[in-house]
C-alpha cells in the first residue's frame, strides 16, 4: 500500500511541474556602454594630452602628467612647474560648461617629486521657475576634484608613483524638493608606473623607448541620496608605449600607442522572467487563462549583477560581458599619436582615438600645436568627429599655459 501511494506522489508531482512553463521576456532597450559617476574625469583637459588623441600614459614628462601618470615627473627636465588648461564643453550649444584645471609639481631631488593638481567642472547656470513670474532659482551643479601625488625613481629609467584625489559631484536641484539628495563624494587611488631609456644610436637617428601604465580612480561607489543607486568610480586601466626619433639637436618626432579599458563591471542583459500554470494550450505560449506562478522583474538573461563592491568590480570586469570575449575586446579603446618637435621650441600634433560602435562610439582625429617661450609653453587643440555620434568637444579649441621654473635643471640621466 505504500508502495502506491509514494508512486502517486511522485506522479503529481510530476504532472505539476510537466504544466508549468517559463517565459522570458527581454527588455527592449539594453545598453551596452558602460557608465559611472563622475564621467569628467574621462576628459582629456590639458590641450597637449588632447591634440594626440587624449593620451598621456606614455608621453615624456609635462607639467600635465599628474592626469595621466605621475611617475613621469621623476623624469622631467625642470625643478618645478604649473600648469593651467581649459576645455570649454557642448560649445555649440551654450558657453558656460567648462573644463579647467590647474597643476603644480616640483622635482625634491634626482629621485623624487610631488605633484598636486585641482580639477573643477562647471554644468553651467540653471534656472528653474515654477510659474511664468516666478523669480525662479539659479542653481550652478558643479564637480571637482583635489588630488596629490608622490612619485619615485626606483632605478636610472623606472619610476613608480601613488597618488591620492578626492572627488566630489554637486549635483543636487533644489526644485526637486529630495530632501535626501546631497552632494555625493569619494576618494581614488591611482598607481602608475613609467619607463624610458636611454638614447640609442642607430643608423641614421637617435632613439628612445618610452612605456607607461597607470590604474586610476581606484575608490569606493558614490550615491547622491539614501535610496539612489551606487555609482562605481571610472576606475581605469592605461596601458601605453612609444619610441622618439632623434634625427639631430633640432628635430624629434615621437610616436605612441595607448590602450584603455574601464574597470567597471559590464551591464546585463536584462528582462522578465514569468513562470505560470499552463491551462492546456500549446507549451511555450502564455493566455490569459494561465495562471502566473510568479514573475520577475531584472531577471538577468545573460551577464553579472552589477552589485558588487569596487573591489570585485575590477576583477569581474575583465570577464563579464553578456557576449563573451569579443565584446571585453570591444571594452577596449585606443589611440595613436604623433608629436614633431623643433629645437624644443616648436611642437605639431595629431592624434587618432577610437572606441567600439557599442560601447559610446567615440571615434575622432585630434590635431595640435605647441610654442615655447622662455619658460613659458602655449599648447592647444582641435577635435574631428570620425563617428555619427557627434563629440560634445566637436569644432572645440582647448588651451593649455605651462610655466616651468629651473628648466635644464635636471639631465635625463
């Protein structure tokens, strides 16, 4: 009897799970870019960096090198140096987002140097009313960040550097009345590294290898109130390499190649999983007759959970794309850059960068100029769009002043 009874169990229990179907339904938009807080810092803002294509990693040592890779001021030629650039932003539809930034560093001795830098973005002037006379608000969201570096020579042709930024994103409208929206804040750490040899006889030229990387932005998430979403940090991996041309005391043409990859997680493919009791239709095609079991919304179909803490974020970015392997390739942007210099005086430039169709699209030719003055160095830029989406930087000029204070001081070797 027994024996029965579990034999009929166990057919109910099949014929229950037998008339239970799953559907599900992906969403109709999933977005393949990745995004993060504080995307600023993703913009190239000294005009040099710029006209090659917005890459730094690798380049030779500048006043600016403390946005790309801080190692590289235990090899600069000058005691000290300021820099200051501006980079107007969506300059064809209005003229009060901006850019700026504003860098200091100094060479302690053969070995060592610091630097400090301080970056503010302006969204420009809001003003919100609520009836036609209203007097309205004038709201300025803004971001910025200060941030501090340490860099050290730990051999005659590698340097190593640790920096420190704190960030913080000003976002808030008052008109919205959240009472819990705040400006939202964090730190990152950035660690980088630089090689640059000797100067080499070759046939007919001299010449010298340059190789950099730099991890930036490593950091908590941010939120901008209690409930909101945690934004991950554009946390940033760098990786580039060079090779200078020294055809005399006058002429050197520099060529390098850098590689980018965000070290955020990727989004999922998403949808709605909806599991019911089928009323004796077809499998696989739900009526309104069926019974719905239970239903889920962001049920992800194919990918990671983006919920993860920065730390695992980093290394679940470099294998969590819903397509697999090609789409991290496409995670993956670069550039190529060229720089001509005359007797250190004189400088053109140009650049290429190119980002994956579905990954933001960015694809433009950059080109650049720089002239040196005494201890003074004007540089500036000019973006083309490759793409058919459009750069917000499109048709801009950006500028870039260098002052640089005991130059010569310091022999490369």
């Amino acid at each position: 009897m027994k024996k029965y009874v579990l034999a009929l169990f166990t057919l109910s229990i099949c014929n229950a799970a037998i008339s239970q179907e799953t559907v599900i339904i992906p969403n109709s938009v999933d977005s393949r870019v990745i995004t993060t807080g504080v995307p600023f810092l993703l913009i190239a803002s000294d005009a040099r960096a710029a006209g090659m294509g917005d890459m730094g990693v690798a380049t030779s040592a500048d006043a600016h090198s403390q946005q790309w890779n801080q190692s590289k001021y235990a090899f600069s030629l000058a005691k000290s140096g300021i820099g200051v650039s501006y980079t107007p932003y969506l300059s064809k539809l209005v003229n009060d987002i901006f850019l700026g930034n504003v860098t200091y560093f100094n060479r302690l001795n053969d070995r060592s140097a610091l630097g400090v830098s301080f970056k503010y973005f302006s969204l420009g002037e809001i003003e919100i009313r609520e009836y036609e006379d209203d007097l309205g608000i004038l709201e300025k969201p803004n971001e910025l960040t200060f941030d501090a570096s340490y860099s050290l020579r730990l051999a005659d042709q590698f340097s190593m550097a640790v920096g420190l930024r704190y960030l913080r994103s000003d976002l808030r409208i008052q008109a919205t009345n959240n009472s819990t929206a705040k400006a939202a804040s964090s730190i990152g750490v950035d660690i980088s590294g630089y090689y640059q040899s000797e100067e080499n006889a070759y046939d007919s030229f001299n010449g010298r290898t340059r190789l950099g990387f730099a991890i930036q932005n490593l950091g908590p998430t941010i939120k901008y109130d209690e409930g909101g979403r945690e934004n991950f940090l554009p946390t940033t991996l760098r990786l580039g390499g060079g090779f200078d041309f020294i055809f005399d005391d006058y002429n050197t043409l520099a060529l390098t190649a850098e590689v980018t990859k965000l070290l955020v997680p990727t989004p999922p493919i998403l949808g709605k999983k909806i599991v019911y009791n089928e009323s004796g239709q077809t499998p696989g095609f739900q009526s309104d007759e069926d019974e719905i079991v239970s239903q889920q919304d962001n049920y992800i179909i194919s990918g990671q959970s983006n919920d993860v803490s920065f730390i695992k974020g980093i290394f679940q970015s470099f294998g969590d794309a819903p397509g697999g392997f090609s789409e991290e390739l496409k995670e993956f942007t670069w550039a190529l850059g060229a720089e001509y210099r005359y007797q250190d005086s004189f400088a053109l430039r140009a650049g290429y960068f190119n980002e994956s169709e579905d990954k933001g699209a960015r694809k433009f030719f950059a080109l650049g100029a720089g002239f040196k003055y005494t201890t003074i160095n004007i540089d500036m830029s000019y973006l083309f769009s490759a793409s058919k989406v459009q750069s917000p930087l499109e048709g801009t000029l950006r500028f870039s002043l260098t002052f640089n204070f005991g130059d010569g001081e310091y022999s490369e070797y």
